[in-house]
C-alpha cells in the first residue's frame, strides 16, 4: 500500500490536471452567470436576480446537494411599495459523521454597472483582455462562488470522493447589505448545528501575492447635533450677538483627534488588544508597496513611515474620521449665513477587544465635557448610528492552516495573513451568530475592482481559486482525521485515568 501522503498527492495532480484542462468551461460558466445582470439595488432588475439565485441553486442540485430556497419575504421600496425579496440557498452535500462539515457563504447579486459609467465593455458580457475577464461580478462574488462549486465538480468528474460535508449559504442581496441573513441564521440553528467551518470568499488580496484575512474593523458612527435656534439668521444683523452653533461645533469635532491621527477621546485605547510578537511577526513578510500605495491613494505622505505602521494602523489600531457637516453652507461663492441647526458626522473604526457601548459612552462623555466648557447656551446631541463590531480568527485555527498549506501547494507560496481595514460585517455575524469557525479566503486580485467599473477578475486567479479549494478540502480533511484521532485519544487517556483512580 502506498503511504497516505503520496497517494494524498498524487489525487491533488490529478485535480489540478483537470482543472486545468476545463478551464475554458468554467469561464464559459462565468460568461453564463454574469450575463445576468443581477443587480439587488435596482427594483427594475429583480425578476433577473431572482432567476440568477434559481440557477444557481439549479447548479447546486447538479452536484448531486438537497438544495433548499428559502423565502426571504417582501422587500418595502421609497415609495411604499412592496417587491419580493430573492430568496436564499441553504445547500448540503454529504452528511458522513467522521468528515469536517464546510458551509460556504456566496451571493449572486451585483453592483449596479451601466457601460455609460465608464466601462471600456459591456459589463454583462465576460471579455477577456490580456489575461483578465472583464465583467460585473466576476470578481464579487459570481467567479469565487462558481470556483467553489467547480471544486466540487473536479471530485465528481473524476469519481473521487469528496474528502468534507459540504454546505451552502447563498444570497441574493448582500451588496443592499444582506437584509434578512440574520433571521436566516437564526431561524435555521439545525442547519448550522453540524457545521464546523464557515469560508466567505468575497474579498480580495493585497498585493499579487496569496493572501488569508483573519480580521476586519468595526465602524462606529455618530452625530453630533449643535442647535442655536429654530432659523438661519445673517450674520451682518447678528454676527457678534448669539452663541453660533457652528463654532461650537467646529469646536468639538476638533476635540476628537490631534494632526497625528492620535484620538483624543479619553480611554478610547483601553480596550485595543495588545500587539503581540507573535501578531507583529506577521506584517515582517507581507508583499506591500508603499510607494505604490502612496500613488494609488494620490497623497503626498502618510501618517507612518513604515510598512509594519502603515499595516498595523489600516487594521489592527482604531481611527477616527470626519465625514461632513449637515446643515452647513457647503455651496460655492460667499453666503453669510449663520446656520441654526448643524450636524457633525464622524466615525470610529473600531478594533478587538473595544466594545460599541463602551465606545458610545466615552463619545458621549468627551463631547459632553467639553462643550460643558464651552459655557454655551446651544442644545447638543449625540447620537450613535452605526455599531458594527470588528472580528479577528485566530490564524493557528484548522481551517487557516489547511488553507495556508492548500496555498503552498498550488501557488508554491506561503500566503500574507492580512486584515481589512474597512468593515465586513459578515463574518462576525456568522461567527456570533452561528458560534462556528470562520475563515475569509480571497481568491481575487488587488486590482480586481470590486463594485467600481471595469470589476475583473484574472483567468489566472479564477482557475487557480478552484485549485485552492479543491486542495484545501483534502488538507482540511486531513487535519479533521488528526484532531479527531488526538480528541479520541485524549478520552481514552481519561476514561484510563478515571479507571485507574476508581
Ligand atoms: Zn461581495
């Protein structure tokens, strides 16, 4: 008999040959699906987004999986008026109890794309120029959740048995912000219950290197209401008599953060987890360019020097920003108006461990005390209007070392273990929400151009994403088989101590 390992690689050549060998199919695939224009934001679009979420539970019936649609209600427009809301797919294939069981997380629907908004071609038809396919979609999130789907077909085609239980949680509204998908979570607990691992596959790397992400920041978002009176008055009859609510809040959003980035907020930096060596150790190896990243963001310097900084600053540090003044002459030319009623809007991006109430409460205070000593006559708000939680995974977890090692063998790389800045709220919902392990493997591109015009992804990235998971299921497998032996080994070893005690 051939030791497991070579026979383990000898099933992954065979996989990638196919793989290879198919590849024109699986982007005539994604020609199919982006065809579709099925873009959630537009009520005009909704009968096509409804067929895309039909073909692509279609699709996951031809892999042999139970597919269910799951009605998602009614969607209430501007206008009062109500449309059906595309329903959701939850999917299973294989349900063995000594596999792993891997839930997938996709959705179908699109950005808005019009060719009059500056795409070079028509962002419903798949066009290949110099190695990259130009279409919506393609990169967000139709090529990743067809990746995953021909990854599963590969076990298939070549009769081989699929080394997981696989699972599905398909959307169509994701890019609206996912209404529903709460509900959905928790409505259907028995369909999570034997789930040990979640991938979402919708965002992409950072560089031209492989790449895992293992967190995101949160967002914490405030009004500040300044209110003098009940009407704009001129500032030639009153300048100089009234307590101007803009000043005081010009003076309070600069209380907020100093020239350097720092927040000024008192306590606001208590609760950030501490940098670890460990933790610190990973920016050493990422592929980033800051020259090219100073280019792309068209700034003449950054807050940091470093790359480690400028990393660790993007994802690991909170940051305050200023967004706008409602309320304020914001027009061209010389109004002289004294505004009555302003409205500052800042938010925070939050990191692990800071906590939405604690943040709520330290704003509150900090605007309260200073404007308390302001001395001034005005009404003042504050109001949080967005709280949404950053989330981290620890990248010693199976399912990032499976992925680390599938990365190895396809790209012959090991990836940059990286986070994103902005925030996501998926994937902490899923893990709140499900109390499973989550994992975010971007097979994308950075300069993919999601939700901007001319979104590609390359063919190159399309047909080696499915290699990915096609290898990551084995590699997941394999570290499933281990930590079992290990967890029944350790009950052995008990009951013998309980024995031996007794
Ligand atoms: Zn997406």
């Amino acid at each position: 008999m051939l030791p497991l390992h070579a026979n383990a690689a000898t099933k992954l050549e065979d996989l990638f040959q196919h793989i290879d060998a198919h590849q024109d199919d699986f982007v005539q695939s994604l020609k199919d699906w982006v065809a579709v224009p099925s873009d959630s934001s537009d009520p005009r679009f909704r009968e096509q987004l409804i067929r895309m979420v039909q073909m692509t539970a279609e699709r996951i019936r031809t892999l042999g999986a139970t597919v269910q649609l799951v009605d998602m209600g009614l969607e209430t427009l501007h206008g009062g008026q109500t449309i059906q809301f595309p329903p959701a797919i939850l999917a299973q294939l294989g349900n063995s109890t000594d596999k792993a069981t891997v839930c997938f997380y996709g959705h179908v629907d699109v950005q808005p794309a019009k060719k009059e908004d500056g795409w070079k071609t028509d962002p419903y038809t798949i066009t290949e120029i110099n190695g990259n396919l130009y279409g919506r979609g393609a990169t967000d999130n139709k090529g990743p959740v067809l990746a995953w789907i021909h990854a599963i077909d590969t076990y298939i085609a070549l009769q081989k048995t699929i080394p997981v239980n696989l699972k599905f949680i398909i959307e169509g509204v994701e890019e609206t912000g996912s209404p529903g998908l709460e509900e959905l979570l928790k409505g259907h607990e028995e369909f999570f219950s034997d789930v040990d691992y979640i991938v979402i596959s919708d965002n992409v790397w950072l560089s031209r290197k492989p790449a895992l992400t293992y967190g995101t920041r949160g967002n914490a978002y405030f009004f500040v209401e300044v209110e003098s009176g009940k009407k704009d008055l001129h500032s030639g009859t009153f300048g100089g008599i009234i307590h101007e609510s803009m000043r005081d809040l010009v003076y309070l959003l600069a209380s907020l953060a100093d020239t350097a980035g720092h927040i000024l907020i008192p306590g606001i930096y208590d609760d950030v987890a501490p940098l670890t060596e460990e933790e610190s150790k990973l920016y050493e190896s990422i592929d980033f360019d800051m020259e090219e990243h100073k280019n792309n963001t068209e700034v003449n310097t950054f807050l940091y020097n470093t790359k480690e900084e400028i990393l660790q600053h993007m994802w690991r540090y909170p940051s305050l920003s200023i967004h706008g003044i409602e309320g304020a002459f914001a027009g061209v030319g010389t109004k002289t108006v004294i505004p009555s009623k302003v409205i500052g809007k800042f938010s925070i991006r939050q990191v692990p461990n800071m906590k939405i109430p604690v943040v709520e409460k330290l704003v509150k205070k900090h605007l309260e005390d200073v404007f308390a000593k302001l001395n001034s006559p005005n009404k003042l708000k504050v109001s949080l209007e967005i709280g949404a939680m950053p989330w981290v995974a620890n990248v010693d977890d199976p399912q990032y070392e499976a992925a680390r090692t599938a990365i190895r063998k396809v790209f012959g790389v090991t990836p940059d273990m990286i986070r994103d800045g902005s925030t996501i709220p998926l994937a902490r919902t899923f893990q709140d929400l499900t109390k499973k392990k989550v994992i975010m493997i971007p097979i994308g591109g950075a300069d993919d151009g999601e939700h901007s015009q001319n979104e590609k992804i390359s063919r190159s990235n399309y047909i080696q994403g499915t290699k990915l998971f096609a290898s990551f299921f084995l590699e997941l497998a394999k570290l499933h088989e281990d930590l079992q032996k290990k967890s029944n080994s350790n009950q052995v070893k008990i009951s013998q101590r309980i024995r031996s005690q007794t």
